[in-house]
C-alpha cells in the first residue's frame, strides 16, 4: 500500500520541488540587481602629484580621471603608485584598472607574485609606469581613467597617486640611478641618435642582490614589466651587479626602445639561496625588502670602421708568420745554394762540411753516457756513405766537363759516386718508385729475421734509432700516412653536426631573446648578421691559418726529403731521426680544425658545448706526445687505429664527465681508478717497450720478477732512464687523480685537458734532459723556437686565466667577470688568448719539427733511444 501511494503521489512531488527551484532562483536575481541598483559609482577629476587617500567596497566604485599633454618632440613617462592601508586585505584585494587611448593596465594590490615551487609573496605597495601610446600631432591631450574596485564588503584604505616622470627618456652616455623593486618595475626609453646604429646597454648595482632582470622592448604596449613576465618578449638577461646588451637599431622600427629593469622574487635564478619549501601551498610569505640601486647609461657602440680595423688587425698579424716563413725560406735556400758552389772549392772548407756535403754521416764526440752505450751496442752500418745528396743524380749537370777536367779531386769524388750509385743500384732489388698499396707493415715485421731477434733487440739495455727503426721506410710513411687521412676524416664527420648545433643555438637566442643561454663577455661582444659576438669567433682565425702554414713547411720537408731518397741519398736513408711526416701533418690539420671548433663554441658559449673547444685540444696534446716517442721508436710507435681509439674514449669520458661529474662522487671514484690503472698499463708498455703481454699468467710473471729482483737479489733497475720518466709519471698522474677525487673540479674537460698538458710538458722536458745528456746539441733554430715559444706561452697563459665569463656559476654571477675590449676596442682579453695561443702551438710545432735536425749527418747507430 505504501509503495503504491508513492507512485501515486510521486509526479506532484517533482513538480513541487522544481517550482521550489525556481522560486529561489527568482529571488537570488531580484537581490542582484536591487544589490545592482544600489551600487555607488563615483567619477572624480583628478590631479599630478597629488595623493589620494580614499576606502573602496563592494557598494561602490571610484573612477579617477586624469588629462595631460603629450609632446612629440617630449616623452614624459606618467607613474601610478598605490599603496593598501588595511590589514587583511589579502583575501580581497582591490583591483586597479587603467584605461588609456590605445592600451590597458590591470593589477591588483596587494599584488601576489610567484616563485620556485609556487611560494607566493604578497606586495601591498605598487608602483607601474604606463604605456606611452604615439602620437601623430605636435601636442595633443591625452585622457586616462583609474578605475578602484573589489569584492569585499569591508572597507579597504589605499592610497594613490599619479606622478609624471621627468627623466623617463634616456640619454646618449648619461648615467642614471633609480630604485626597482619586483612590485615597482621601471622602465624607460631610448631613442637612437643620428648616426649611431648600434648602442650597448649597461645596468649596474653596487648590491649583488636581489636578483634582477635587465630587458629590451620594442615601443609598443603593454610592456611586460613584472616577473613572470619579463622574458615574453624582447631580449633580457638576468643580473646581479652587472648587466649588458648591443642593441642595433635595424631591431627596431622606431628607432627607439623601452629598457625594462625588474627586480625578482626569489634569487635562485642568479645563484642565491633558495628560501624554505612553504609548509602549506597558499601560504603567504613575507619577501622582506627587495629594493635595489641601479644606474643605466646607453653608449654608442662601434662602427663599421672598427670591424675593418679589427679584421685587418687580424690579418696583418698571422700574415705576417707566412711572410717571415718565406724569408727564412730565402735565406735558407740561399745558403744551401753557397753550399752547393763550395763543393766546387774543397780546399775553403771544413772537414765537417765537406763530408756533409759528400753524403758522409759525421760523427759526433761520444760523451761519457754515449761511450757506455757504445760498449753495448757496438753496432755499425754496413757501408760508408760517401755519395754526396746532391752529386749523386744521375746528370751531375751542374759540373761541366771543363770544371772536372781542371778539378783532379773533382774529377775522382766524381768518378767514385757513379760507381757506388751503380753498385745500390744493383744491390736494391726493390724499386723505390714501386706502388706503396701493395706494401704491408705485416709482410716485414714477420720475417724470421725481424721475430727472431726482436725480443733480443727491444730489451737490450742500451738501445739506438737503428735498433727500432728496421722496418722498411716505405711501410712506415704508408702507416703515419694514415694518421692524417683518419684525423681528416674525423674532423669533417665531427664538425658538420658541430656547425649545425650551434646555428641553432644562435638562432634560439635570437628568437627567444634569452641572453642568459649564452656566455659571452657582454662588455666586449660585437655582433655582425645574426652573430652575437663576432670578435670572439674571428681571433680563431689565427689557428687556421697556422695550422695551413705548419702544413706547408712539413710539405716543403716532405718533398725534399723524398727527392733524396729517390737519390738514394744515404745521409737521408741511414743518418739522423728517421723522418716520417704523417703525424706533422695531422698536428697541422687538428690546429686548423681546433680553430674551427672553437669559433663554433664561441659563437654560443655554453657548457653543454664547451667540448667542441676541447676535443681537438684532446687530439693535439696525443699527437704531440706520439710525435715525440716516435722520434726515437718509430717500429714500435701506436698505430693510428689505436692512438685515435684511446682519444675517442678520452672524449668519452669528457662528456660524461661535463654531464654527470658535477659532485658526483661515484663518477670520480671510477674515472681515478681508471685513470690509475691506464698509468700503470701505459708505463709497464713504455718499460718494456711492448714486450710483454697481458694474459691469464701476467700475475704469476709480476710475483716472479718481485722475487728475483727485490727478494732474492735486490737490484736496480735495468732501464734507469726510463725508470726515472715513468716514476716521474706516475707521481704527476696519482696526484692529479688524488686532486680530482678530493676536490671533484666542476669543470671536468677542463681537469682532463690539465692531464694531458701536463704528461705532454713532462715527456717533453724529459727529451730535452735526454737529448742534451747524450751529447746532443739543439740547433740555433730550434733554440729561437722554443725560447719565442716558452715567452708567447707565458703571456697567453696569463691572459687565460683572466677570467671574463665561467659557466661553472650562473649566468648573472659570470657576467661580473665581464670586462671592457682591451685592443681596437674590439677585441677581449679572451681574444688575445686565441691570438697567442695559436701562435705559441705554431711554434711548439716547429719545435718537435726542428729540435732533433742536428743528427741529420749522424748516423742512426750512434744516436740514443730514451
């Protein structure tokens, strides 16, 4: 019955409760609009620079309005600054409107801005300028309404007053101070001069923070002027107590722009501490006084005749390498050239030069080291060299009969180099002008001769070049050939994903405007085209043209010293440093690639990017180190294949190290045990000179060698030299690998870049104690090398290490270190670092080119393997 009553009775009880509803929502609109009806809405003329204390509700609504004059030929900037007096008013904040001619302005106070993880900091005093429209006419008088509102039904006090700003127009190289705050924003406007088409904006404060944003704006409204706005349009940068942007005027239409300085909320943008984490998401927190002192003053920046300038500078500087090359070059010629024409006069020279000139290998005093080696090595060549490097061609076309003839001495050297020519000729079997392709390193250094004794050769004690130089040469020059051909290769496949990384990079700071993703020195960076700083990419230059001319000066030797062999000269086949020119030439290419590389890391300076400045100094440091043991190894020297696959993992772990050693501890444990353990592997190979191996029975030969040399006998080393080199070694690389483990360097390409310096300056000192200690001498050239080296490293070193940006801090805390141009008013100190560096590399080139030209006519078994 129950049920069957509420059916029943079910369709009036719907139609109840909708009338109800209905009802309800008849009265809520009838109070709205008789609430409406009563609201308050009063309009007041107001004046400049008078302070209007009023209280706003929900019942009623002021409207201030303001009228001024607008000059074109006069920017004057027009201030509105509001202050709220009631507690409270948080929850129901009160909304200020400006209504202009062609732009509006809506805030409301206190104002609420937003940092890191939502924190929100509640601002009662308000201070904005507003948005100057253009005008068309001479004057005209322009009208603007403050509108006050809110939604609380208390009465809120605020105060509020409109102010013009007289000093809202910049001047050409005139300092202004003002004070911003993230509430008060300032902003004003600059208008290009005739004939200035470029200007550098500098901001600067003596506080470091609070953090601030200097930025810049096309004339155009609105102008973001607040915090979590500022980066929406135009160019800006983040700042603690230095700030600078090159504006050009093509940027800018009309010739003029807005530069904006607002202060942030929190500092942890320019390496501030980052305040605690609110315990409750809509907690409101006290931002406590963030007002900050800057000045800002525009400068005309360079022009068009400074870029030339610093371009011809440029020029005239490595030009200048390439003309004193040529005149050494000269004189050089000039001088084998009265070599050639005191052949024809004996009588006038010396024993010494006359067996030069013969072809006859010299030899040198045997110092007291050299004469214990001897005892060991008591080695000789097979034959005496008396044909003479330049008589020795088949014409002989420079004597004339008529000289021979008159010349009895003459007539008989004559006589005796045709028959010794005759008698190689014979005995070569194998033609020198034979395809070097179908030769192989394997097809000589398994003949049974070679294998049978090479363990008896590699281990004596004392050991000469002609020991480790048996290969035959043609096999040898293929191999270091193929050096070149690999770091070829690799730059191409390297560079071209390098070049187009970073015009992307440069491309996104152009659009974004976001000046914070590169580390330029602000100070001294001229743009050109779509390039912000072309003077850092330009001093590279240097490295390419050096890197060009090292090229040139190993192609002249490598010729020369091809033509004498195909004289079959013997001063060239069995005396001095055996010369393979590979590696020259792929130390030339790695300078020349490093110059690329690095302009392309300047072009957008970043850490994510700092190993395309690094890699190829990665390679140079390797090449470098190869070309000096293989002076004196070449038989046994690292193959190409080899040498590049250990730079590939050096550069690996590069990478690993920019991306995750920054206080990684884990990552610094394995990199120094690595480290270690690839000392002690590289020193045991140098000891032994590749002869032995690692395998299963490698722990069984270390006990049984500590046994026999420390336990059962105690005896010295059999290498000394060696000894003393490797333990120097491992001492320098145990301590750097200590230094990274305790102190965990952030900039890790460059912690590793310092490893190889450092091996490289150790190995390098080493063969010159050695090359002196055995009675070698160095030659006058390669003195004025390395001395004009040592003093262009000196001065480079110190304009390194000046400093002008870091991307180890953040982007405001590097611009600190920015500092002015130093030469031309174009280039940096940075600059000047590229331009001596790449010198001082040049010359550490010609060094390891020249140093060891005193044992040309020394023969091979005589000169001293360390």
């Amino acid at each position: 019955m129950v049920l069957r009553s509420c059916c029943k009775f079910g369709p009036v009880l719907v139609l109840f409760q909708l009338g109800y509803v209905a009802l309800l929502l008849l009265c809520v609109t009838h109070l709205r609009f008789a609430r409406a009806e009563t609201k308050t809405v009063v309009q007041k003329d107001a004046e400049f620079d008078v302070t209007y204390n009023d209280t706003v509700t929900s019942d009623n609504q002021t409207i201030y309005a303001f009228n001024h004059t607008v000059s074109r030929n006069k920017t004057e900037g027009v201030r509105v600054t509001v202050d709220v007096l009631s507690e409270g008013a948080e929850s129901s904040p009160i909304l200020f409107v400006v209504r202009q001619k062609q732009a509006v302005l809506s805030f409301q106070v206190p104002l609420i801005l937003r940092g890191l993880y939502q924190r929100k900091y509640p601002y009662a005093h308000v201070g904005r300028t507003l948005c100057q429209p253009p005008t068309r006419t001479l004057t005209e008088t322009q009208y603007f309404f403050v509108d006050v509102s809110t939604l609380s039904s208390l009465g809120t006090h605020y105060q509020l007053r409109i102010s013009r700003v007289d000093s809202f127009t910049l001047h050409t190289d005139k300092k202004f101070s003002f004070t911003a705050s993230p509430s008060q924003p300032q902003y004003f406007k600059y208008v290009f001069p005739d004939g200035v088409d470029t200007a550098i904006v500098k901001v600067n404060s003596e506080m470091t923070f609070p953090c601030s944003v200097m930025s810049i704006q096309d004339i155009q409204c609105p102008v973001y002027d607040l915090d979590n706005n500022v980066a929406f349009i135009g160019m800006y940068q983040t700042m603690t107590k230095t700030a600078a942007i090159t504006v050009q005027r093509k940027d800018f239409p009309s010739n003029s722009f807005y530069v904006v300085v607002v202060v942030k909320t929190e500092d942890e943008a320019c390496g501030g501490p980052l305040r605690f984490y609110p315990l409750r998401p809509d907690e409101l927190i006290d931002a406590g006084n963030r007002s900050k002192t800057l000045d800002v003053v525009v400068s005309p920046a360079i022009n068009s005749d400074v870029y030339v300038m610093g371009m011809l500078f440029c020029l005239g500087i490595f030009l200048s390498f390439y003309l004193l090359t040529f005149l050494v070059a000269c004189v050089e010629n000039k001088r084998m050239h009265r070599r050639r024409e005191g052949l024809l006069n004996p009588a006038d020279m010396s024993p010494a030069e006359t067996a030069s000139l013969l072809g006859k290998p010299s030899v040198t005093p045997v110092s007291p080291y050299e004469y214990g080696s001897f005892a060991d090595n008591a080695s000789t060549l097979s034959s005496e060299a008396i044909t003479d490097s330049i008589a020795s061609d088949a014409n002989y076309g420079y004597m004339g009969q008529e000289t021979l003839k008159r010349r009895p001495f003459l007539t008989a050297i004559h006589h005796v180099a045709i028959c010794i020519e005759r008698s190689l000729e014979s005995v070569t079997g194998r033609s020198r002008q034979e395809s070097l392709s179908s030769i192989e390193e394997d097809d000589y250094d398994t003949l049974a001769d070679i294998d049978s004794d090479k363990n008896i050769v590699r281990t004596k004690k004392y050991l000469c070049v002609s020991d480790l130089a048996r290969k035959d040469k043609r096999v040898l020059s293929k191999k270091y050939q193929i050096y070149f051909w690999n770091i070829a290769t690799i730059g191409v496949f390297y560079a071209l994903p390098v070049i187009q990384l970073v015009i992307t990079y440069q491309t996104v700071v152009n659009v974004t405007g976001n000046q914070d993703i590169c580390y330029y020195n602000f100070l001294c960076a001229h743009p050109l085209g779509n390039l912000s700083a072309f003077n850092n990419i330009l001093s590279n230059l240097g490295y390419v043209m050096l890197g060009l001319l090292f090229l040139l000066i190993v192609l002249q030797r490598d010729i020369i010293h091809s033509r004498a062999l195909d004289r079959n000269d013997l001063n060239a086949l069995e005396c001095g440093i055996p010369k393979h020119f590979g590696l020259f030439y792929a130390m030339g290419t790695a300078l020349m690639m490093e110059g690329l590389l690095s302009a392309c890391y300047h072009v957008c300076p970043n850490y994510t990017n700092f190993q395309f400045d690094t890699s190829f100094m990665y390679m140079i440091a390797g090449l470098c180190v190869l070309k000096l043991y293989q002076k004196r190894h070449p038989d046994i020297n690292a193959s190409a294949y080899t040498a590049y696959a250990c730079l590939a993992a050096v550069i690996f772990f590069s990478v690993l190290g920019v991306v995750f050693g920054k206080g990684n501890m884990v990552f610094w444990i394995v990199f120094s045990v690595l480290h270690i353990l690839a000392t002690m592997l590289l020193s045991t190979q140098l000891y032994y000179m590749g002869r032995w191996r690692l395998d299963s029975g490698i722990l069984r030969r270390i006990v049984y060698v500590i046994y026999t040399d420390c336990i059962r006998q105690c005896s010295g080393p059999m290498y000394i030299d060696r000894m003393v080199l490797l333990v120097m070694g491992n001492i320098v690389n145990w301590s750097l690998a200590a230094y990274g483990l305790l102190k965990t360097p952030n900039d890790f390409a460059s912690y590793l870049l310092a490893i190889a310096i450092c091996n490289l300056l150790l190995y390098f000192a080493f063969y010159i104690i050695m090359k002196l200690r055995s009675g070698e001498r160095i030659q006058c050239m390669a003195m004025v090398c390395i001395l004009f080296t040592a003093v262009v490293w000196g001065f480079a070193l110190f304009f390194f290490f000046q400093g002008l940006s870091t991307w180890q801090k953040t982007p405001a805390e590097s611009r600190e270190h920015n500092r002015d141009c130093i030469v031309l008013s174009f280039f940096d100190d940075h600059d000047i670092w590229h331009f001596l560096s790449s010198i001082a590399m040049f010359g550490s080139f010609l060094v390891l080119l020249t140093m060891d030209d005193d044992l040309d006519n020394v023969q091979r078994d005589k000169i001293f393997v360390f």
